[in-house]
C-alpha cells in the first residue's frame, strides 16, 4: 500500500498518489487555469461556503460528496475527500488555511491516474459594501490518458472551471 502519511483514505479502493507541491508551485505548474470573480457576500461569509460539505456538490459540477476528515477548526494539513460523479474520490490537504484570505491545498492521492500533482489555490479580497473577490487557481500536471487526451480536452477544462465561478455566484446570491 502507498505511503499516505497516516492521512485519511479508503483502504478499499485503489490508492494512487500524487506528488505534493508548495505555494510557489501555481505559478510554474504545466497546467493553470487562473479565474476571478467578485462576489456577493463577505470573505468571512465566503469561507463559511467553503466549509459547507454540502455546499460544494450544489455549485460545484462534478462534485458528488465532502467529506471533511479533520475535526475543526480547520487549519494546515486539514485532510478532506472529494467524491466526484463517476465515483473517483481525491484526497486534499490543505498546506495553506487562513480564513477569510485564504486556502490552498494539493492532493495527496486519488483513486485513479489522472494528474501527477494537483492543486488549488483560493485567494480572497473584501472589495465594496459585503462582496468578495475570488482568484481561484487551479494547477496540475496529468499524466497517463489524461495527458496523452489533454490538450483536446484543456480547452473544455477552462470553460467548465470558469462556470464554477458562475455557478458559486449564484449560490453565494441564494444563501447570503
């Protein structure tokens, strides 16, 4: 079985793991997609969003389930699971949790061999009377399937990646 640090996974499914990378890396990552949008609500009431596992499946196209495996308050090396629709499940450390500014975490592992390293980056900005700004980046490198079928696809990544923001703007209007 694959070293994942005493971190949470499922021991019943496959295990593969993924290269892990610091804050410097979303600037050199292969893959980035960098989207910005301000928001309807305030950085605080943003990262209450974030740490609303139900919240990420509504909003979120592709997202089945969170699962947040560390106890709260979250904060460096906070552990959580993503299932994805499908079924593929990807397992998240956040090396940077400083509500309401900012998160970033990478994967640690995944149940199947789609990216090399994987990583988010969440960067939150009071702007105006209760609104947010949001640079959200998105890095990785994929191997296998993935990047052999990638650069058809990278073009269809930036759209759906984008739409997030869409979608999150108009959850974060519903639930001010």
């Amino acid at each position: 079985m694959a070293d994942t640090k005493g971190r949470p996974h499922n021991p019943d499914l496959p295990f593969v793991p993924c290269d892990e990378v610091s804050l410097d890396w979303f600037d050199t990552a292969p893959i980035r997609f960098v989207n910005q949008i301000t928001l309807p609500v305030t950085p605080n009431r943003l990262f209450e969003i974030f740490e609303d596992p139900a919240s990420w499946a509504k909003w979120g196209t592709g997202i089945g389930s969170v699962e947040w495996t560390s106890p709260k308050p979250y904060r460096p090396h906070t552990t959580r699971t993503v299932t994805f629709w499908g079924g593929m499940k990807v397992y998240e450390d956040f090396f940077v949790y400083s509500p309401p500014t900012e998160m970033a975490f990478c994967l640690y592992g995944t149940t199947e061999s789609v990216w090399r390293s994987f990583g988010e980056h969440y960067l939150v900005k009071p702007v105006g009377e209760d609104q947010s700004h949001l640079t959200w980046t998105v890095a990785y490198e994929p191997v296998g399937n993935f990047a052999r079928i990638h650069p058809l696809i990278k073009p269809v990544m930036a759209v759906n990646l984008r739409s997030y923001m869409w979608r999150l703007k108009r959850y974060c209007t519903r639930v001010k």
